[in-house]
C-alpha cells in the first residue's frame, strides 16, 4: 500500500514552487497530443483544469452531472475571493495570506501548500480580469477590495454577490473554447461510477449517462476529480441538491485515502431551518458580517416573547441587545472565522437566548450600517442578497434585522493528496473542495474559489505534466478491448442491477433524511465520544435497512432521478460512518471540529501534542474497520500559537 | 420567518411526456397541506414522494433543479403560463407557496421553444445554449501571461453595466417566452458584457457574429422587440444589450 509521502520540495518556503516549476519535467508538444486527460466535474477547479491543461495541447475529457458545465455549485459562492494584492495598501503580503490561512486552519493545514496557494492568489485576479470577469471596481477605475473572517486586512475581490457565478462563467467561457476548438471532449448530464485501475495506475472512469442510463467506458493517461464537498451527507446544507462525495467514495474504495474527514464547515449566517420538507438551506454571504451587527438579547424574557411573537427586534432597545462576538472577540468583532461564529450562535441559542418561532437563530442587523452609511450604499454592497433573504423568508432586512442559524457548509476534508495533488493511487488527481489539501481545520471565507482555481489553472498544470512526462508513450486504450475496463464496467451494471432489485417500501429521500437528522444531531457542531459511538450504531443500522427496504421506481434504462440519489445516499451512508470515526478518533476540539470532551473556558481546546497530523484513512473493504494513516504536520517556517481573535496583537 | 403560515390544498396540472419522441398530456395530481412557507420546488419533491409512495404509474415528475437558490440556472417551469412562475426577478427554486391560494389549480409545464427538446416532464435540452457560448462567448486568453488586474482601469459604470450583462443564468426563460423563440436576450448578456470591458472589445465585433450565426443556425427565432424576455427574466437583463449586440453585429457585417 502506498506511503504518506507528501512529496514537498526541499528549500526555502518562499522558494518551494519556483524550484518544483524550474526543475519538473515537460511533454514537448508533439506528444501532448498522444495524451488523454480525464477530469470529472466542471466547477471551479475542474473547469479551470480542463482549459488550461487543453489549452496547453493535452486532450481532454470533461464530466459533470448537471445539463451544462455553467452549473457546477462553486456558482453560488456569494462573497469574493482572496488574493494577496495588497492594492488598498494596508499592510497584506503573500505571507499575511499564507499566515492567515494557517492560523484560520488551526494549524492542521500544510505549510508548503497554504504557501503555494497564497502566491499564486494574485495570477488568480490577473486570469480572470483577462477572462472579462466584472468584478467590482472603484470611481477611478481600479479593482474595489472588502473584508472577510479571520483576516484584518481587505483582500477579498467580489462581483456583488455573485463572485463564484463570475469566476465560474470566467472558467466555463474558457472551457468553452476549449470545446469549440475540439480540444476538450465535454460529457453532461454523466455522472462517474467508478474509477478503472490498470497495472496500479489510474486509466479510466465508467460512466453512467444520465439520460439515457448507458453505462460506459473512458480512457485516459490519467484522471483528475474536481468533484466537490460531500457536505449533503448531513442532508439539509447549502449544497446543491445533487452535490454528492460518490466520486470521492469510489476513489476511496480503489485505493484513495480520505483525508480528515470529520473536518466540516459550518457556516454561521444561514437562513434558519422552518420545515420537515424543507430540502436545502441558503447562505447569506459571510460578507454580510462586514456591516452587519450579530447579536441576542440579554434577558432571556425578551428572547420569549420575540419567539412567540410579542416583540419585534426593533421593540428591544440597545442596552438590552448582546453583541457577543463584539464583546467576546473584540479585535476581529463581528469577523471572528466561521467556526468562532457558529459555536458562539449554538452557545446562545442553547442557553435559551435564540430567536425565530424555533428559538435556533440569531440576529443579524443592517439598523446600524444603514444609520451610519445610508441605505442606498448597503442596498449597492448586498442587494441581491436582501432581496434573496425577501425572497424565501418575506420578511424586509432593511426594516427587520435578518434572522440567521449555522448549517453544513463546506468540507475541509476530502481525499488525501500530496503536494503535487496527486492521491494514494498514481494517476489519479484531486482538486478543489474535494481534496483536503489547504484549509485544515477550518476554511477561511473567499478561500473555496482562491483555492478551486489555484488548483486548476495554476497548480495542476505543471505537477499533472510532471505525472505524465513518461507516459506519452502509453498507447490509448479501447475500453471495448480491455478486460479491466470490461470487468469494471460489468460490476457497475450489477451494482445498478443490486440497488433496483431492492425494491422495498421508502424512498431514497427517507434515508438520506434519517442520516442527515443522525448527522446533524451526533456528528454536528457539538460532538462527543457517546455521540460519535451512538451515531456510528445508528449509520451502520439506517444502511443495513437502505439496502433492504429502499424503494427506487421505474427502469435502469433511461432517466431515473430516484436512482441517480439512490447512488449517491448509499455512498453518503458510508461516508456518515468514516466522518463519524475521523471524530471519534480526534479527542482535540480544532477549527470546525469541536469536541465537547476538549474545551477550556468555553473555547475550543486544541491538542498539538497528540493530534498535529493529517488523519488518512485506507478502505480496507466493506463492513470492515477502516486503518488510520498518519501525515504529521511540521510547522517550520510559523510559530504554532493558539488561535488569538480577542486582541490585536 | 413570516408570522401566520398557512396549509394549503392544491391541484396540479403536470405535463407528463415519457420521453423526447412520446405523446404528452396533462394529468392532474392533488397535493394536500402544503405550508406556504414551502418553496415551490419543496412542494414538488411531496408530490413526487407521493407518487413514489402510490406507485403512479408515470412515476415521480422528472423536472430540473439544483442549487435551490437562484443561480445555477438549471430550473425551469412554466406556471400557470409564466416562465418561473407568478413573481418577478426570481427563478422558479425560489418563488415560495404563499403566492398561492388554498383550492389553487396550478398548470405546470415544460420550457416550450424549438431550441430546448423536452428529454421528459418537465426537463429540456438546452445544450444549444452551450453550444452558442462555444461559438464565441468568450475573450480569447489562455492561462498565464496575461498583464496585471490594475493594469486597465475600467470605468465604474462600465463594469457595473457588465456585471448587470453578465448576471444571465443562462436558464432559457427569454427564449421559451419568446413568441419567436428568440435566444437574443441570452446572446446579447454575453455579446454585450465582453463588449463593455477592454478586455473583450477586440473580438466584440467577430463574437457578435459568430454567437449570432450558431444562433441561427440552431433553429432560435429572430427578435422582433417585444420585450416579454426583459419582463420574464429572472436575473433583470434589460433588452438595451440586444440593442448593443445589433450594433457589434453591423459593425461585423459592415467590416465584410
């Protein structure tokens, strides 16, 4: 089995990736086209990866499940994105970047890839200002600049609320071309099954489309997955409906280790829950934390009565409202990072001070930016997110503060690579939010599409070259002529044949439900070691019945929605279990992963001594224990500290 | 949330149509204490439950969604005769129950237009408009070497203008409400974006022509300034970019 080599490059930090680019091997150009690259999912990081590396000759093979690529969910980031800039000249640098995003991470992330991350920030902008991305400009012309969580420096560009629809359409309109050239061969509505392993190194995927139900088979030298977070394994989350870790579990049953997988964002300023059938929860930007004030009341009988309808937050006069992050964390204030800002919402709410009919919310009021800067600007900084707030709840955010609860956001964990993104099976490539590679323990907001896009356009070009500089002369294969490729397209057929013969009394949207509820109530902001035991029980029942009494009408052949989820929450019922034990097994409260076991005045207690590593965990078959690989983190270039946001120095 | 939610009870008229080349036709479904805090798709996946639960002989209604808040452009639906329903500027993931009335018969269809091919129920092809994009839609830069973000300062109103161009979600409601089945408003937000920034104005003229032709040459009607796409779009796009594209597209055919 493969080794924990994170394969960082010798020297300086600041020296790592100009020495790794100066030094890699290339593919002259002739060859580039002998060359077949599969990448699965066409976000952020995948969509970007598909251009470049076509771009540079290679030909390549895109997937993605959605109608169109312009789909992927890195559309909905509302926020920005970070770079290293320094254009409003208050005092950010590639370090401040670097440094930042480990100490967010509560330095669980790896030093030399944060680093990488934060200098190539910059090309970042620079690509897609050149791409015609409108981002938000000031009256003189140049590139405007807010703030976000866990930094006091502005260094997040944005397109209104809409910066991950920009930078993806930026990513997809670049793909395009690719396309219309005929240099990318783009596969919608397809969804990847499995992955295809010959002589140790990854060589194909088998795909089902989704249409027409064909299962096939592609080749490629080598394979990239971009396929996202698996945060809807707690069911209700900000993901898209049909965001899903499938593509990560098949990896991880062939060989793939899953990095951290108990590391789970959840995000502070969402729309609070309101029903049984309710199917998805929608964020309100972190941005919104720039001019938007969090606080409860101070006396709970206030909290009462607005719970029950008497008062309305404007009837609860200031002394009486507690700002606690302002008075908790006074130097960050409303921008502590999300997994500060979350913890202290439950803390609140569960000490009976929530609002909201339910009693799980929290306030967060435009009254004071609206005083101080005028309607009008805050209606230009967040509109579109008002109006989405109007929207769902009908309630007006710029008479009534917004009523906002933590959920399942963004996962830091994901499959394990090194520093080249390369995972345990050669071959095989992870990106994006699918990886687990740059945000540690927490990720910092408008880090997802910093990162999405360092990996595809600037990262995976080089070190996915350096994989495939002997491999040119590795002649394409006839998935039709080749008995693995028959033998892994044969099981996906059975394993199709095995879930429609199930044929049983619930619907996939029942189990997934129950696990979301296991999930969110076990394995959620607060975890104990009683918790993560009942809740391991608890998976491991809820899939032995999924595979009894889940029914999934309708054929195999052709369009079958219920079977498309049926796939994806059968994958989620063991990935529940795995993100279980990962917590089980970190007796450490760090970033998102907060054990009640592992606290110290009411703030999360990390534990350096015993947990400063990366947990990979090996497949190692079904209804079998899975085996914990460690990757110690060895912080040479930082001073490991415990995570300050209370003063400013 | 809103004070006072109410339960409602509801019929459905749903186009059913097994598959590209199949014979549709509408059936009726009731569904019963719907919250009018529920979003319109929520009510969808009970009756879908419901379905499944009866064992209907259609099956559940296959109907496109994804992000569930606006933006990924993959919802669709006619409702009751408008595209994304009975409420302006949103797309049908978020128009919520409490714009209905108990005792409602709501008719709910498919994106009708020669350019999106029903696949089944409610959910079309719309791989045309992919394939309009890759006719043009885009500047020609490849990754790297590209000259610094500050280094061409754009005017304010110039971005923003962009940006409101640049909202289109590409999700067909201009097209499918257009009596001509006129992708004009969907090509124009891009035509119209990248003409408005340096970056994109060296191939404004060029991409004008080309986004037009695939246009065309995909069976897409001709615009004849109506408007009903501005009104039904539910990202705002204003009709003044097709304006901006006939111009970028004379300038092309005068330049021949």
């Amino acid at each position: 089995m493969a080794q924990l080599d994170s394969k960082i490059p010798e020297g300086d930090l600041k020296d790592k990736w100009t020495n790794y680019k100066e030094h890699q091997h290339l593919v002259n150009p002739a060859n580039k086209r002998k060359i077949d690259i599969i990448v699965v999912g066409t976000g952020l990081a995948g969509a970007s990866a598909a251009a470049s590396l076509a771009e540079m000759g290679f030909k390549v093979k895109a997937f993605c499940y959605q109608d169109s690529p312009r789909r992927a969910h890195s559309i909905a980031a509302q926020g920005g994105i970070n770079a290293a800039k320094n254009y409003p000249n208050d005092g950010d640098s590639v370090y401040r970047l670097f440094y930042d995003t480990i100490k967010g991470g509560d330095y669980r992330a790896r030093e030399a890839n944060v680093y990488r991350l934060a200098e190539v920030s910059n090309l970042i902008i620079d690509q897609c200002v050149a791409q015609g991305v409108p981002f938000a400009r000031e009256y003189g012309g140049l590139l405007a600049n807010r703030s976000f969580g866990g930094a006091l420096v502005s260094r997040t560009f944005y397109a209104r609320g809409q910066t991950g629809q920009q930078l993806l359409l930026g990513a997809y309109s670049a793909l395009s071309r690719q396309i219309g050239l005929g240099n990318v061969e783009m596969h919608s509505r397809t969804e990847m099954m499995d992955l295809v392993i010959i002589d140790g190194r990854c060589r194909g995927i088998v795909t089902r489309n989704l249409i027409t139900g064909e299962v096939s088979s592609h080749f490629a030298h080598c394979v990239i997955l971009a396929t996202g977070g698996y945060g809807n394994v707690y069911f209700l989350s900000t993901n898209a409906m049909g965001s899903n870790g499938s593509a990560a579990m098949k990896a991880y049953r062939k060989g793939a280790y899953f990095a951290n997988p108990c590391m789970v964002q959840i995000h502070p300023t969402c729309i609070p829950q309101h029903g049984d059938y309710q199917s998805k929860l929608t964020l309100m930007s972190e941005s919104l934390r720039n001019d938007g004030r969090i606080w409860v009341p101070k006396k709970k009988e206030d909290a009462e009565a607005l719970r029950k309808g008497l008062k309305k937050a404007s009837d609860i006069p200031d002394e009486d409202r507690y700002f606690y992050l302002e008075e908790r964390y006074p130097a960050f204030g409303n921008l502590v990072p999300r997994d500060v800002a979350s913890r202290n919402a439950k803390e609140r709410c569960d000490a009976g001070f929530g609002v909201n009919s339910t009693g799980n919310a929290v306030f967060l009021d435009f009254k004071y930016a609206i005083e101080r800067l005028g309607k009008n600007v805050v209606e230009q900084r967040y509109g579109n997110l008002f109006q989405m707030y109007q929207k769902i709840t009908d309630t007006d955010p710029y008479k009534e503060p917004m009523m906002i609860y933590p959920a399942i956001h963004y996962t830091m964990g994901g499959i394990w690579v090194d520093y080249e993104l390369s995972t345990t099976i050669p071959g095989l490539f992870a990106a994006g939010e699918a990886n687990f590679s740059d945000h540690g323990a927490n990720r910092l907001g408008a880090s997802a599409l910093m990162q999405g896009l360092a990996d595809g356009y600037f990262v995976l070009p080089y070190t996915v070259q350096e994989y495939l500089a002997d491999q040119f002369n590795v002649k394409r294969i006839n998935p039709k002529e080749n008995a693995e490729f028959q033998k892994a397209e044969k099981e996906v057929k059975d394993y199709i044949d095995k879930l429609m013969k199930i044929n049983g009394k619930h619907s996939v949207d029942h189990f997934h439900k129950e696990l979301g509820k296991v999930m969110w109530n076990d394995v959620g902001m607060a975890r104990s070691k009683e918790s993560l035991e009942d809740a391991i029980k608890k998976i491991q029942t809820l899939r032995a019945e999924f595979w009894k009494d889940v029914k999934i009408p309708g054929s195999k052949d052709g369009l079958n929605v219920e079977l498309e989820k049926a796939n994806r929450v059968a994958d989620f019922l063991e990935l529940g279990e795995l993100i279980a034990r990962d917590a089980l097994h970190r007796n450490e409260s760090c970033g998102g992963h907060f054990r009640v076991e592992s606290q110290e005045e009411g703030e999360a207690k990390r534990d350096d001594d015993n947990f400063m590593y990366v947990g990979a965990w090996e497949y190692k078959g079904e209804n079998q224990a899975p085996e914990l690989h460690k990757e110690p983190l060895n912080y040479q270039f930082i001073k490991v500290q415990k995570r300050n946001y209370k003063t400013g120095k | 949330m809103a004070e006072g939610h109410k339960s409602l009870n509801l019929t459905l008229k749903v186009w059913r149509q097994a598959g590209r080349n199949a014979q549709g036709q509408f059936k009726e479904y009731t569904v019963k204490d719907i919250s009018t805090e529920a979003s319109f798709l929520e009510m969808m996946d009970i009756l879908n439950e419901q379905l499944i639960e009866t064992a209907d002989p259609d099956g559940p209604v296959a109907f496109d969604h994804d992000c569930r808040e606006g933006i990924c452009g993959m919802c669709s639906l006619f409702i009751n005769g408008r595209a994304h329903g009975p409420d302006d500027d949103i797309t049908t993931c978020q128009l919520h129950m409490r714009k209905f009335n108990d005792g409602d018969k709501i008719t709910i269809e498919p994106w009708r237009s020669g350019g999106f091919p029903i696949i089944k129920d409610l959910m079309v092809d719309r791989s045309a408009y992919d394939k309009i994009m890759q006719a043009g839609g885009f500047v020609s830069v490849s990754t790297g070497g590209v000259p610094d973000a500050n280094a061409i300062p754009i005017p304010k109103p110039d971005a923003d203008e962009a940006m409101d161009a640049a909202a289109c979600i590409g999700c067909g409601a201009c097209a499918a409400t257009c009596k001509n089945g006129s992708a004009m408003l969907f090509v124009s937000a891009k035509v119209s974006q990248l003409a408005l920034l340096p970056q994109g104005k060296a191939e404004a003229a060029k991409r004008a022509k080309a986004m037009v032709a695939k246009m065309d040459e995909l069976g897409f009607g001709n615009c004849t300034n109506t408007g009903a796409c501005e009104l039904e779009c539910p990202k705002s796009v204003s009709i003044s970019h097709i304006a901006r594209l006939n111009r970028e597209f004379l300038k092309a055919n005068v330049k021949d």
